[in-house]
C-alpha cells in the first residue's frame, strides 16, 4: 500500500463495509477507483467520498440522492454543493421529525395497550 492509496481489501477495512457494499457503490458511480490490472486502489478523492457517502446513509439520504449531491461538486464546485446540502438536509430533518412522531405514536399504542393487557390480569 502507498500512503495516499488503499487497496479494496483496505478499503472495506477502514469503513467497516462489506465488499459486496464497495462494489454497489462502484457500480452506481459513487466511487471510481483506480485500476491496475484487476486491482483497484483508492486515493484520497474517494476516500473523502466513501466518508460523505457513509456520513449520508447514517443521516438517512437514498443513495441517488447522495449520488447527484457528489455530482454537484464536480461540475458547479464547493459552494453549490453545500447549499444543495443544506436544502438536502431540510428535507431529511423534516422526514426524520414526521418518522420520530410516527414512532412515538406507535410506542403510545403499545404502551396503552400493554397497560391494558396488564390491568386485565389483575
């Protein structure tokens, strides 16, 4: 391994990800090794992408969403990609409150019912 690159057993290494994972991400264009004969090494580029892309699953973004988000920094640069991130991340916090609200409610209706079940035993 050079210190700027990693192999693709490194890479699922360091991000914890499964090599099926890598190669999905490889295959929608999320990521573009390098290639040497049948080996592919990542640079600091797709490194820095691997942690976007993780960093954008956690918070709950669709991978397409991730995907054209990444395109933004290669055609329009840093600025636009980060007022798209900010109109991105809106959207997820909404969705994200109106799940929260779904699962309180659920957790109410179980509860409720689980109080229920428990009073009738006496």
């Amino acid at each position: 391994m050079s210190e700027n690159r990693l192999s693709f057993k490194e890479m699922c290494a360091k991000f914890d990800v499964t090599p099926r994972t890598l190669r999905y991400y490889e295959y929608i264009e999320l990521l573009s090794p390098e290639k040497d004969g049948r080996s592919r090494f990542y640079g600091p580029r797709e490194l820095a992408r691997m942690t976007l892309i993780l960093r954008g699953r956690r918070f709950g973004f669709a991978l397409e969403d991730i995907r054209q988000w990444l395109l933004i920094y290669e055609h329009d640069g840093t600025q636009a990609q980060m007022r798209e991130w900010i109109t991105l991340a809106d959207k997820q916090m909404i969705e994200l409150a109106e799940q929260k609200k779904q699962l309180e409610d659920t957790m109410a209706a179980l509860k409720s019912l689980r109080d229920e079940t428990a009073r009738s035993l006496g």
